[in-house]
C-alpha cells in the first residue's frame, strides 16, 4: 500500500491573527491561529503550518508566543517557518512545540547554517521551504524568491532543493507565489521537478481552489503532503471532504472519514 498523504492546512500568521492574501498581497484577516488550529485538528488535519509571514522583512523572530499558544491547543505535529535565521531560532521553534521547522530565506542567504541545523536537531526536523514564481531564463522555468516572495535570486529552483536535499533536510516545500491564494490548481510541474530530483517527502503549496487540485499534486506532482489554506479558512471545503474525495479516487489518507449512508 503507498504512503498515505498528509493534509496539512496553513496559518499564515501577522500580527498575532491569521491571514490570507493572493500572490503574498492583499491580505485579509481569517481568524483567531488557536480557534483555526483546532477546528483543524478536529476536522482530521494530519498536521498544521504555523508561517509568520512578515518576520523574515521586519528582521524579527516568529511570534513564539502565538505558536506556543497553538502547539498546546493542538496534539497534531505543526511546521514552523518565517525570521528563522539562527540555531537559537531552531530550538526556540522546537521548545515551544513545534515538530518541524521551516527555513527559508536563510537557507538561501547561508546554507552552512542549514547543514548545521540538521547536524544539531536532525534532519526530520527542517525543512527548506522555498518560494518560486516562473522565470524562463532558468532551466527548470522557475526561480527560487526570497524575503517573503519579495526578492528574485536568479537561481533555479529544482537545483536549489538538490542543493537543500544533499545537505540533509527531511522536506522540501515549495510554494508556488503564481498560485498563491489563486485556486487555480497547484504548481505540479515545480512540485513533481523537486519530489522526483531529490526523492524527498515534498509538499504541495500555492493554488488549491478544487477538489480535483488535490488529487493532481498526489497523481501528478507526486506531493507527499497537501497544503492548503484559502480553501479552508473561508469554508470552501473541509478537511474531511478533502479526504474523503481522495479516498473515492483510492488514495490512501489518514483517517479516512466512514462513508454516509
């Protein structure tokens, strides 16, 4: 039986609330992250994100107190990422209970600090998280961005996530700044390109508007793990009609809810 795949909604954080944009602009407030967080668990999230969205530009650590708050509410294994720069960042993250944290920014500025946070907490607890948008000049016709989607870098993406993968990070998480808040499908090229170069667990990120989005970042992107965060914070759909519809098409998930009659 194949691995079965993770759904995981997002709390983009600023500002102590939870908010969600398009393209990373044009945010909108969705919520209170510890009453987003469980009704999340509740509905049968595998797991969270916790992204602080604007600690990376304003040059601060994430909001440690917010995520602590979430992790106690929560018994499901949550990522964190946004202004994690150093190794004291690292243990902070884990320290106030997360599983998982996401590195990004700092990644591209200063890998050495990558290979040391694997080397000190391990590798199943980082994760490079890299934000793309198109760029047909690269070779895979997609470009890493940093600060918060902000700032090109010129560098490949796919080549970036080998580079994130040899230095023995347990994930990859690629979001696609196109598809962003956009609904109009996830970005399965990029996802399938990073899954398939670096045979690490990916997560797909950016776009997930319909159902049948889901189905393709398994089916063709080969995702390991469906972000999403519109679709759920504004009740487009649930966690359970996620899984639920990707049992019909006989993916394996978690927990899959038992059929009405």
């Amino acid at each position: 039986m194949k691995q079965a795949v993770n759904i995981m909604p997002c709390l983009d954080m600023r500002n102590g609330r939870v908010v969600k944009g398009i393209h990373f602009v044009d945010l909108v407030d969705a919520g209170d992250p510890v009453a987003c967080a469980t009704a999340y668990e509740a509905d049968g999230a595998d797991e969270l994100g916790f992204l602080d969205i604007t600690a990376t530009v304003e040059q601060r650590r994430t909001t440690f107190d917010a995520l602590r708050r979430v992790t106690a509410a929560v018994k499901i294994p949550v990522t964190v990422g946004g202004g994690i720069r150093t190794l004291a960042d690292v243990e902070s993250a884990l320290a106030a209970g997360a599983k998982k944290v996401s590195i990004s920014s700092a990644a591209f500025r200063n890998p050495s600090f990558v290979a040391e946070a694997v080397n000190t907490f391990g590798g199943k607890s980082i994760v490079a998280a890299i934000d793309v948008d198109r760029n047909g000049k690269v070779p895979s016709e997609r470009e890493v961005y940093i600060d918060g989607g902000r700032t090109a870098t010129g560098v490949d993406a796919v080549e970036f996530a080998k580079k994130m993968a040899g230095l023995g990070v347990g994930e990859i998480l690629p979001t696609s700044k196109l598809g962003d808040g956009s609904k109009r499908g996830y970005d399965l090229e990029l996802i399938r390109a990073i899954a398939d170069a670096t045979k690490l667990p990916t997560v797909a990120s950016g776009g997930a508007g319909k159902l049948i989005h889901f189905l393709e970042a398994v089916r063709e992107g080969h995702a390991s793990t469906l972000l999403a965060a519109s679709v759920f914070h504004f009740g487009i759909f649930t966690v359970r009609q996620v899984k639920a519809y990707l049992a019909t098409q006989k993916v394996a998930v978690h927990n899959p809810p038992v059929p009405k009659f």
